[in-house]
C-alpha cells in the first residue's frame, strides 16, 4: 500500500471517528487497532500496539503534568487564589475597565502558580464574572479578558501541555518552560492596553458604578505580601531549581506541589474535604491528558510504520522551500487545526511531521517549540470547539450564549495571531531568557 493511501485511511478514519462525536482518546485507539493489524502485522502487531501503549504513559518526563495540575487545583479549592485576587484589587485604582485589569493581572499571576488553563478560566469566571456583570459590565467585555488570560497559562510556567510538548518532539522541558514567559507577559501586557483603550474610549463597556474605597498606607499592601508575594516566590523557586540545575523539572514540579499545599496550610485553608477535591480535579485532568497519549502516541508509530510520515516529509523537504516559508505553513495548519481538536490532539498528529522537518532545517527548537505554545494557546480560544470557550459557558449565567462568548473573545484571538507572528520575525522573544538563564 502507498504512503497516500496509508494516509487517507488513517487520518480519514480519525477525522470520521471524531466527527461522529467519538471522544478523542477513543477515536485514536480505535485508528491504533485498525493501523496496528494492518501496517504492523496483524496479531503481532496488536501485541506491540500493547506494548507501546504501556511504555508511552511510563516516561519519567511526563510527570510534571499532574504535579503542575496540583497547583492550580490547591489554590482554586482551597480559597488561597480568592484572596491574591482580593489582594492585587488593592493595589489597582483609577484605572478604566478596572475589574477586566484586575482580571488580567490576578490571572498572570495564577499561570505562574497553576498548570491548568480550564482551571484558570474556571476560577475568574465563577470569580469575576458575576462582579463584572452586576457592575453592568457589557458581556463581552467581561468574558473575554477571563479566557484571554486563561489561555496565557499555558505559555508562563508551570504548564502542564508544555511538559507535555517538550517530552513529545525531545526539546528541552525546562528551556521551553521559560521560553514561553516573554511571549505571555506580552500577550498580558497587550490585553491590559486594549482594556484600558476600550474603556476609555467607551465607558459604558465597563462602568464604576460605585466609588472604591481602598485601605491607604501599609494596609493597602498587607494583603499582597501575605497572599500573592509567597505565590511569586514559588514560582521563582520553581523555574530557579531547573534554570539552575538543581532540580529536574519533574523535582521542580513536586517541590512547587508542595510548597503550595504547605502554604495553603499556613494560611489555614485546607481541609481534607478541599484537599481530596483537589486531588480528584488533578487526577481528573491528567488521567484524561495521558489517555489521549496512550492512543496517539502509537498512532504516531502506526503512521511511521505505513510509510505516511517518511511520504509527507520528502514531500514537503523535496519543495525547495526556505525554512521560514515551512515554519509559517506549520504555523497556519496549526491554526486551522486549533478550530476543530484540541491542544493534546494537535501535537500527536503534527509533531510526527514537524520535528523531524525542523530537525532537518537547523531550526531552534526552543524557538519553534514556543511558536507551537502560542498556536495552541490561540487554539483554546477558537471557535467552535476552543476548550476555554466551553469552560467559560459553564461558568456563565444561562442568559449568555455561544455567539456572545464567540464574540467576546474574537479581539483577544487576534493579538494571540500578532504575537505569534512577531515571535516568528524576532525569534530572540522566544530564546533570549532561556538563553540567559541557562534553559
């Protein structure tokens, strides 16, 4: 059988699995036990799809992501995250669209502290959603900073996905942890400016419908020290051990799980009820992450086999193309893909393609992992299918629909476009502080 048609069966059938609403994980398993009798040799070759499904689950590199997952689930569950935001709301006056900036500064801060976007999303919105809207915030322009800052964690470590992307196309985890910092605290900064512009511009968007009163002096600040500065001391703690070498960044991981129970402890907000629902949330979001790679990664290997990936590669290597012009066409697949599956899907049908193109060309794969970060990040917020849009429906008031969600986070989907694109062109954003820092 040729490359092709090896190709049109498995990534037909796997386009018409998900289609028919066959969840993800499944559709995947599913191709794996057609593609592993048909390309890896019947009987046999079900007993290595075994095999490989166990060894693909058992890597020491994939376990960050539920200890990264942890931390973000401590927080929400515990209360700890209520009282930072209470604390960054002190510190933040006179400023237009008040409460979406405060939305977008408590939830840089969380994405340094949490390996969740879905978690992130989930906690501003049930947080800050229902005190934008009874300010008569316009919908949209409180749903959109809460998703556009939850797709931001997955660029600023700890993220569970980038874990996930390093160990899967072999960059190195810890350099492309902190390679995403720069790119998300643009992205921060940039919905920061377009919130005050749209505010100032139109203030019925976001009135203040009533004068703030904020404690002056040294009680103004209190707050921060106690329940935001420990949070950013974990998170240099964390990217510290595995810039500095200390720490692995699965150790990292598990000593940044830890400080935040212990700190959840100090603050005395854990309970065992709290503490046991964040352990099923973590468990939750991570067993569903490695069921989606027992089924992928041996797709990959099933595609490898049947002579498709080789096929698409010389395809693709025998164009002449530069490779700024393959970078760019992976970055726009990338993005029409981010419409319709999610993140975890997109590296386990891409990255069999694109690693070893990337490898072939010389690129800088810290570079081009972080460009990946941010397509995925873009993903989360494209409609119809971007997770973040569903998980802010969730959380929302039975009066908001679909289309007020798609419209609310449409401007912040463009600025995530923007920035890629000047990664792309200015390749040091991405490589400068991992570079400095030893990543």
């Amino acid at each position: 059988m040729d490359w092709v048609t090896a190709s049109l069966i498995l990534f037909g059938g796997l386009s018409l699995a998900m289609g028919f609403g066959l969840p993800v994980a499944f559709a995947f398993l599913m191709l794996d036990i057609v593609g592993a009798f048909m390309f890896l040799g019947g009987e046999a070759g079900l007993s290595q799809l075994a095999r490989n499904s166990v060894a693909s689950v058992t890597s020491f590199s994939l376990t960050p992501i539920p200890f990264f997952v942890l931390m973000g689930e401590v927080l929400f569950h515990t209360g700890v995250a209520v009282k930072a935001i209470d604390a960054i709301a002190n510190l933040i006056h006179r400023v237009p669209g008040r409460l979406a900036v405060i939305t977008i500064v408590a939830g840089t801060i969380f994405s340094a502290i949490s390996g969740s976007t879905i978690a992130t999303t989930a906690m501003l919105g049930s947080l800050m959603l229902p005190t934008m809207l009874a300010r008569g915030y316009e919908p949209r322009m409180a749903m959109g900073p809460i998703m556009a800052i939850g797709g931001v964690d997955m660029l600023i470590p700890p993220s569970a996905l980038a874990v996930l992307l390093g160990s899967l196309a072999g960059i190195s985890i810890s350099g492309l942890l902190i390679g995403g910092i720069v790119p998300g605290l643009i992205l921060s900064v940039v919905f920061i400016g377009y919130i005050i512009l749209r505010a100032r511009m139109n203030p019925e968007l976001a009135p203040e419908t009533e004068p703030v009163v904020l404690p002056s002096g040294f009680a103004r600040w209190r707050p921060f020290a106690i329940y935001v500065f420990p949070l950013v001391l974990i998170f240099s703690v964390v990217v510290g051990a595995m810039t500095g070498g200390w720490a692995t960044p699965t150790e990292a991981a598990a000593l940044g799980a830890a400080a935040t129970i212990v700190a959840s402890a100090l603050y005395g907000s854990v309970t065992w009820s709290n503490l046991l629902t964040a352990l099923k949330g973590t468990v939750a979001i991570s067993g569903t992450i490695l069921f989606i790679i027992v089924g992928a990664t041996t797709f990959s290997q099933v595609l490898s086999f049947s002579g498709a990936t080789n096929g698409i590669i010389n395809l693709v290597g025998g164009q002449g193309l530069p490779p700024w012009a393959v970078i760019l066409g992976m970055m726009a697949l990338l993005i029409v893909l981010g419409f319709f599956i999610d993140e975890v899907s997109m590296m386990m049908i891409t990255l069999p393609f694109f690693m070893p193109l990337v490898q072939q060309m010389g690129v800088d794969p810290i570079w081009f992992g972080v460009l990946f970060l941010i397509n995925m990040q873009i993903g989360l917020l494209s409609p119809p299918f971007g997770l973040l849009l569903f998980a802010m429906k969730g959380v929302a008031p039975p009066h908001i629909t679909m289309g007020q969600i798609i419209q609310a986070v449409m401007p912040y989907l463009y600025f995530g476009i923007a920035v890629m694109l000047l990664v792309f062109l200015w390749p040091p954003l991405a490589t400068w502080l991992p570079g400095l820092m030893g990543g």
